[in-house]
C-alpha cells in the first residue's frame, strides 16, 4: 500500500495553490488569441489549447474520486 503526502494549508506557497490555474489560463489564452487571428493549423492547435482546460478539470475529478 502506498502512502500519500498531503500538505498542510501552512506549507502551501501562492504560487503551489495559483501554479496549474495560471498555466492553465495561459494556454487557453495563447489557443483562443491564435484561433481568432490566424487559420488553418492555428485553429487546430488553439482548439487542443483550450481543450486543456476540459482535459485537466476531468483529469482532476478523477483523480480526486480515487
């Protein structure tokens, strides 16, 4: 069985708690920007950029229900 680590609310830093939003948020950023300005390939790859968003909101509720 293994062991999970937990950190308690007095060892997390802002940047542990904001780190996955804000990258998040950049990415969906840089995917919507490059989808409105550009075509073709960037609207391919802006659309896997904003789906990571989705990606990672299910990876996380997954994980949590284990």
């Amino acid at each position: 069985m293994t062991r999970h680590h937990h950190a308690n609310r007095k060892d997390l830093s802002l940047w542990a708690v904001f780190r996955a939003p804000i990258m998040l948020f950049v990415l969906s950023l840089i995917g919507l920007v490059g989808a409105l300005l550009e075509d073709g390939t960037w609207d391919a790859i802006g659309s896997a950029l904003l789906a990571s968003t989705v990606v990672a909101t299910i990876w996380a509720l997954v994980r949590s229900r284990r």
